[in-house]
C-alpha cells in the first residue's frame, strides 16, 4: 500500500495530538492533554467508547481484577463517587462507568465515534504524522498516541468450511449489541480461554445442547462474585490513598493483595494443602499469591497445579471428561489465569459435551456441524472463543509508515521492539500505550495505563518547554530492552507456556515474550530514572535543527 499523498492545503484539521481508541487509556490520555493546553483528537472505531468493554458484550463477560481496583485512581471525586455494585464488575457495569467517565469530564465533543485510522504517515519534512480516517480524510498531528488496547484485535479462526455453516457464528470480542438467545438451540463453542470459561455456563442454561470444543484446558480458580456491601466499598475509599500506592509501586500485577512471605515448598504437605484451600475459597487471581515461588520454580508451581487439577476432579463427575479439563500442558498461572462462575461445574450438566480437538482438531465445519474425527456435531449456531492478536494486532491492523516508509509489520517480522514498551526506533512521535515490552496485560491494566498516560503527558510536555519537535527511540537502547524483557522473562516459567503472551495463538507469528515481567513497580521506576536522566535512551531533536542535537 502506497502512502496517501496530501498536501498541506488539502489537510482540513491540524492538532498537536491524534489518539487512536476511546478505551481507557484514550480517554485518560485526552484528559491530561486537554489539561495541559494540548489540541488533541481522538478517533474510535467503535460507537462508543470504553474499548475492550464496549466489544466484548458476550454472555458472562465481566473483569478478572475486583472492581474497586479496575478504575481510575486520577480523580478522588470520581473514587468516592461511584458505586460498584458487585466484587467483579459485569461487562455492562465496566461500560457503564466509561460512558460516567466520559460524561462526567466532557470527552465526547474531542471523540469522533464509527472511525477508523486507516494509514499515518510521518513526514520527514515537517516532523509531523498525516493520519487518514475512514472515509479518506486527512488530518495533520505532530503527535499520534495508540491507545488501541492489547486485547482489541478479535482473531477469527481459520477453520475449513466456516464460510459454508448456515447458522449464525458469533465472537466474543464482537458480540451483537442487542442480546443474542440460544434457548433450543443446538450451541458449538470453539476456545476454552477466560471468554470460552465465562460463557460456558451461561450459554449451556439456555442452549438445548452446548458443545465445547477444546485444543487446550486451562487452569481456572473460582471468582466467588458477590454484591459488594457498603461496608466494604467504604474500606476501600477510606484507604484508597494506600491502596494506590501499593498497586502502583509494590504488587507486581498491580492489584492490592496480602503478599506471600515464603515459597511452597517451605511449608509442610498439609499447611500447602489448607494455604492452597483458603484461596480457592476466597477466589480471584490472588490464588497465586499463596507462595512467592509459584512463577519460578517449577517443582513449587507444580504444588498449586495439582491442587487445582484435584479440584477439578473433585467437581467433574464423569472420570474422563475431567481428565480432560485437566491443564497438563504447562504450568499454572504461566497462561493468565482464568476466573470463572460454576465452569467446571457446567460439565456436569446432561446437555453439555467436551470435544478434544487436540488429539484431533476439527477437520471442517458444514453446513450444520463440526466435523471431528470423522464425526460429525451438529449444532444450529457457532461461537467463537479464540481470543485476540495480542500486544500486536492492534497496531498491525493500521497502515503506519515512519522514517523511509519502513512500517513496523516489516520492522517488527522477527518480534515486536520497542524501548519501555513505549516507541519504536524509527517512528518519531509516535507513542504506544501498554505496549510490548511494557507490564500491560501482566498487570492490573489500568494501573498501567495511567502510569503510561502520566508518563507520555510529562513527555510532550518537556518537549514543547525544551522546544523539541521530534522524540524517537535509540536503536541500541530499544536493543537492550528487548533483551531484558526476554532475559526476565527466561528467569520464569512463562516461556514455557504457548500462550498468546508469545504470539503463540497466531500461526505465524514469531515467538517472543512480549509484556514485561519485571514488575509494575520496577518498570514504574525504570521509567522514571529514564525521564529523570533527561528521557535516555531517546533521542530528540529541536524545531530548527533537522540534525540530531539532543540525546539522552
């Protein structure tokens, strides 16, 4: 694809800064430069906004990290002011508080909603990014910032014969806006990550009869969701102040949680046992808070995996079927965990089946089945739980061409390269928000998200007080961070997971690990010494001088 040529007469709109999606991170990012007298324009491609949630409206779908800590901590208005309703936000609360967001600080008249980035440009001339929406017009920014979220890209299988079934076929991270029914219906669900785990047990209440088609079992810990009592909204926004604090610069994932003081295999076979116990009682991801261990020692991990594939034992009636919901293929929490309501349980239930299509993967699909070795499994309507193109597919997806026209689909053939997570060599003024190489979906996200918007705001801001007109990252620095995002990375049992952490769900795609699993706390501070040091590692370059002068 050739670049699109316009000249400056033809560009209708300038702003210092275009931001691409209306998620979380978008919108906080038009906050802070509205406050700081920035121009900024954000376009979504969505009707409305709040991103990952204003997509993902499948059956079940709610948040993973508790509700009092997936929100902004930017406003103490907006903490004390909102009312969660339950421990683990549902889909429709999440996007509910977006849109209390957006209202309540008047983002919408920046927002132009049902608009797609089709293509940015940069011009070495005028150090500055030509970006076309949809419907092929041209603005002009000195700024873009991809606030394009790493879980936004829907990646559709590519199963033989999809094309010719006569039923519908529904994704999870396309989910119909208005509500979808299956009662009567016979319901095929492809994916047994977190979207196939939540919808499971919803989907088999209503279908006449559900199939789950499985390639990989995944380990998942009970969410325990209840209504939240005044009580405990109250404890939280009496110590929120604390409670920030910690998930920013202690927790590793950027959640609030008693941390563990030993590793697994210091306490004896019982205490484990009755440790193991109390956390799958209370639920939620901090399952693998029990031991400091659980992520690098694999003869650790392998105490926490069995106690979960016991439990699964102890749920699932029928012998084989909970063999097979058994992970056996690589250690727990090495895949992000799932949390689930009465998954395991749904087995159970006389109108649900599992199929392995790991053994044998599906062979086809018809007209009104899905054809597994040789057998046929007839279904009236299809759904897709086969999760996104990670980290990556989101930036991907947009026709960006930086210095020499170089785009980062070919920069980036061989695994994403990024300094922090942040930029990418070659691509002046162009930011990423949670991007690879940054803690993004190893985290408590909008805990990330807000340092990232933070970081990037002081960033423009030094620039226009220093009189900078180009920020790009340096080579050798973006170098030595992808090896420390790797080195880290090898000093965990994550590596040995082909998970989507790894592009491993993508045929194709090149297996690099690509968040960092420092720590949000050690990144947050990695970050701040780079700022600090006069932003090193960057290299900057003033409005009059097309030759590089300033270097970090």
């Amino acid at each position: 694809m050739s670049p699109a040529q316009s000249s400056p007469a033809e560009a209708s709109e300038a702003y210092d800064v275009v931001i691409v999606g209306a998620g979380f991170a978008g919108m906080y990012m038009l906050h802070r430069l509205r406050r700081l007298g920035f121009s900024a324009r954000v376009y979504e491609q969505g009707g409305g906004v709040g991103g990952t949630w204003y997509w993902n409206r499948y059956p079940g779908a709610r948040c993973d990290v508790e509700s009092m800590q997936y929100s902004y901590s930017f406003s103490e208005e907006l903490q004390q002011e909102w009312d969660w309703t339950e421990r683990y936000a549902p889909q429709a609360e999440i996007l509910k508080y977006a849109n209390h967001v957006a209202d309540r600080f008047d983002l919408r008249r920046d927002i132009q909603f049902d608009t797609r980035v089709e293509r940015a440009v940069f011009d070495e001339q005028t150090n500055g990014w030509s970006v076309t929406i949809s419907g092929g017009k041209t603005v002009e920014a000195k700024f873009v910032v991809l606030a394009t979220g790493c879980l936004s890209n829907a990646r559709k299988p590519d199963i033989k014969g999809l094309e010719n079934f006569k039923g519908p076929v529904y994704h999870t991270g396309n989910w119909p806006h208005e509500p979808v029914d299956f009662t009567g219906l016979r319901v095929g669900l492809i994916g047994t990550g977190s979207s196939g785990i939540q919808s499971a047990p919803i989907i088999a209440e209503q279908a006449k009869h559900l199939t789950v088609f499985q390639r990989t079992a995944n380990f998942s810990i009970p969410a325990r969701n209840a209504t939240l009592t005044d009580e405990e909204r109250d404890a939280f926004r009496n110590n929120y102040s604390e409670i920030r604090r910690f998930a920013r610069e202690v927790a590793r994932n950027g959640i609030y949680a008693e941390q563990p003081d030993r590793g697994a295999l210091d306490d004896s076979e019982d205490d484990r046992h009755a440790r193991y116990g109390a956390r799958w009682d209370r639920g939620g991801l901090t399952f693998m808070y029990a031991y400091n261990n659980l992520g690098l020692d694999l003869a650790a991990n392998d105490t926490a995996a069995d106690y979960v594939r016991g439990k699964i034992t102890e749920i699932v009636k029928d012998a084989s079927t909970a063999k097979l919901l058994q992970p056996n293929s690589h250690p727990i929490g090495t895949k992000r965990i799932c949390i689930d309501t009465d998954y395991f349980a749904t087995f159970n239930r006389p109108n649900v089946s599992l199929v392995d299509i790991k053994t044998n993967p599906i062979e086809e699909i018809t007209a009104n089945a899905v054809r597994v070795a040789g057998a046929d499994h007839e279904v009236d309507a299809l759904v897709m739980a086969t999760g996104f193109d990670a980290m990556t597919g989101s930036v991907a997806r947009i026709g960006i061409r930086g210095r020499g026209g170089r785009t980062p689909n070919q920069k980036w053939a061989e695994g994403p390269k990024t300094y922090l997570g942040l930029m990418s060599a070659g691509f002046p003024n162009l930011f990423i928000i949670t991007g690879p190489g940054s803690p993004s979906v190893l985290s408590n996200m909008i805990v990330s998200i807000e340092q990232h918007v933070d970081w990037i705001a002081d960033c423009l801001l030094h620039m226009r007080k220093q009189g900078l007109a180009t920020m790009e990252a340096d080579g050798g620095a973006e170098d030595k961070w992808v090896a420390h995002v790797n080195e880290v990375a090898h000093g965990t049992l994550y590596p040995q997971a082909n998970s989507w952490y790894m592009g491993a769900n993508i045929p194709g795609k090149p297996r690099i690990f690509m968040p960092y699993i420092g720590g949000v706390g050690v990144y947050r501070r990695i970050c701040d010494e780079v700022a600090g040091k006069g932003y090193e590692g960057f290299v900057m370059t003033r409005a009059e001088q097309p030759r590089r002068v300033v270097t970090g």
